[in-house]
DNA sequence: GCGGAAGCAATATGGTCATATGATATCGGG
DNA sequence: CCCGATATCATATGACCATATTGCTTCCGC
C-alpha cells in the first residue's frame, strides 16, 4: 500500500474550510476553486476525497452538526457529574448558550447552520442529517427535563419531550434574532434564561432525593 | 402615453411566481427562465421589471414579508375589536399560528422566509428589509403584550419587549421544528399555546378595566 | 388614423462552475 | 532500488445562467 494519507483528517480539513466560506460568502458563493484556495490545496484533490458536490455539502453539514451536538452533549453530561449544588437549569442554560451566535466563533457555527438547514429543505440527504442531529439535541434537552422532574426543579405533570421542545424552539428563534439584531440589541441570554426558569420552576430538594 | 401596463401588478405576479419557485425548487435552483415560465412570461419582461436579480429577490423578500406581516396585524387588529370576551392570549395565539408552516400554504410561506433570511445573511439589503419586518412584528406583539398588561392578563412586572421577543423566538424556532420533524410528529400549536400561557397567566378582569 | 414610446419576446454573449481528463509526484513493498 | 498504487495537481470541457441586444407589437395622444 503506498502513499498513505489520513483521508478521515483530510475530509475534514476541505469540510473546515467549506464550512468557514459558508459563513462568510453564502451558499451560491462557494465553489470547488474557493474551497481549495481556502483549503491549501487543487480542486482536483477535493474530487478525489468527495465524489461531488452533494457528498461534500452531506460531508461537511453531519462534520458541523455532529460536532455542535457533541460539545452540547459534554457540556451537559460534565455539568450532570457535578451536580452537588449546580441546578440543571444552570447546566442547560450553559449548554444550549452554545447555539447563540453570541461570538465570532458561534457566529460562523450559526451561519452554517442556517445555510445548511435551509438548503436541507430541499434535499433529502442534507434533511436526515439535519433530522438525525435535532432527534439528539432533543434527546439530550428531554433527558435533562426528566431529570429536573426527579430532583424536583420541575413541575412532575410536564411532558419533557413538549417542555423540551419549547426551550429548544426559544433557542433557535433567538439564535435568528441575534443574527438579525444584533448581539447586543437585547438580552437574548436573559430570555433564553427566563424560558428555562418557566420549566425549571421549582426549587429542587436540597437534601437530594 | 402609449400602451399601459400595472407596473405593481406585474411585478407582484413575478414575485409570486420567483416565491413559488423559491419554495419548490430552493434558492440556487431558481433561475430567470424559471420564473418567466412560472409567471407566463418572457425573460426580457423580467428584465423590463427589474433592473437585476438583486432586485427581484428584494422586492420578492419585502413582498412575502409585507404580505406576512399585514396579515399577522390585521388579526391581531380585528380580534382587538371585538374584545369583549376574548382573551389577548387568545387573539395572539391565533395572530402568530400563521407563521407555522401546518398547512401546503404556510409551509411555502415558510420555505421563502428561511430561503430568503438565509440569503439576507450575506446580502445587507435583503438584511434591512428582514430587519424592518422584524421590528414590525415585533412592535406588534409587544402592544399585545401590554394590552395584556392593561387588562390584568399579564403581570404588571414583565418587559413587554422581552416577553414578546420570547414568544416570537418560539414561534420561530417551532417553525423550523415543524419543517423539520413534520407537522404531524408533535403538537407544535400547543407548546406556542403553552410559550403563550407563561407570559398571559392571569385571567384578566371580566368586567372590563 | 398615425407616430412613436412603451410592452413584450426571442436570441446572442460572455462568464462561471462542476466535473472530466491526463499528467506528475510520492512512497510502501518486494 | 525500482514497480505500481495512491496522492496531488493543472487544465480542458460542456452546461448553464445573468444580462445585453434586437426587433416586433400594441395602443395612447394628437
């Protein structure tokens, strides 16, 4: 076998620099040729690891949803370990800040994101990717409402999966809004938290369950 | 003068058919060809219209939005009328349904708003006209909010503005849910009704102010 | 009733892009 | 140390699209 390179790193790599002109010039702005330059390397190499643009657009979306998922998913299950004090309102809060285009970096997240999820209305492929990644953000938010309902921060006669659903819907049409706005036309973190708090009413048993 | 034509008129008809395209074929699909056969008409016609592509997704964004954004008003007006027994909530709840995408109609409504939002993320024009529309409907469910206020529906110490920027992010993020998931797969009328119900949670006062 | 400006359509053009093709460089194994 | 498979690149090709150009049609104002 000669000549090994890592296609794993590689794929990655074009899908980085995919995503990165995707935020900056727009969906109909990207091309193979911008996406090598941005990339350090031919067009001709990008063939070689996709076999067109479908599989580059599939690629790089799962590459950013994936990745936004996991870090939501860890910041959750890290702040669950340390769950002595820290109410699970505190910790959803902290993850789902995640999904604000509150910075340069979410910024970039949000917009390929959007031009993603957009496109995804059109695309079937580009739809169960996106369907796959809103099932386990759900997932991950629905777990923490039941587990909210155990120590007693929530109401027990709330569905987690509605419950779940309105808190992630807020962060999302938010996460529009800041887009929109601005960041720092309105609290959207204050919004976001006053969402939660309508869930997470109650206090919780201090001396566990 | 010679040989008449409704300027507005026409250039509503190519609006409409760009917007029917926008929502079956997606944005990159869309082409002038497209929309002349769409519409019934030449290409040349589309040109004779507007001066440029630029221009014709700007007024087909500020035509959608408008479109939108009277009707949402107009219920909200008429049910302001005829007050007597009905809730704000209520009003509200009815007003802001028709941003979900739950039937063919709204779901193509729907389509043009995120294609077009997407787009306006990279074109500052279209980034105005979204921005100008969002004021508006955001004006308009703010003085719902205080006309809850007034009537004793809402509590007195909520931020008009922040309560109604909470209830336009869930509208919005169970827009895209409902895209996403399918208008089937959960009851996104009842978690906007829920959204709702946490901001108006007071019955009001029956006998009037 | 007719001259001409405006409505309208058909086609030409120039550029851009995805993809194809062919050449070159690099390296593992025998 | 050299063969061949893989990695990488440079360029060609064919399609498509926005826009420009050209010419025909219609009907208002005088």
């Amino acid at each position: 076998m000669p000549r090994v390179a890592d296609h794993d790193q590689r794929r990655h790599q074009i899908a980085l620099a995919f995503q990165r002109l995707l935020a900056t010039v727009g969906f109909t702005g990207v091309t193979f040729a911008k996406v090598a330059a941005e990339a350090g390397i031919s067009v001709g190499l990008i063939q070689h690891y996709f076999s067109g643009k479908d599989a580059l657009l599939r690629f790089a979306y799962d590459d950013a949803l994936s990745g936004l998922s996991e870090r939501v998913r860890a910041k959750l299950t890290t702040g669950d370990d340390t769950q002595g004090g820290v109410p699970t309102a505190r910790v959803l809060f902290d993850s789902l800040a995640e999904l604000l285009p509150l910075d340069a970096e979410r910024e970039v997240e949000y917009r390929v994101r959007q031009c993603l999820q957009t496109q995804a209305l059109h695309d079937t492929s580009l739809a169960e990717v996106a369907w796959r990644a809103g099932r386990d953000i759900l997932g991950y938010v629905c777990g923490m409402v039941e587990h909210g309902i155990e120590r007693g921060e929530v109401e027990p006669d709330v569905d987690p999966v509605l419950a779940a659903r309105g808190i992630l819907a807020t962060v999302q049409g938010l996460a529009d809004q800041v887009a929109l706005s601005g960041k720092d036309n309105f609290p959207a973190e204050e919004v976001l938290r006053t969402a939660i708090a309508t869930v997470f009413t109650a206090l919780g048993d201090p001396s566990g369950h």
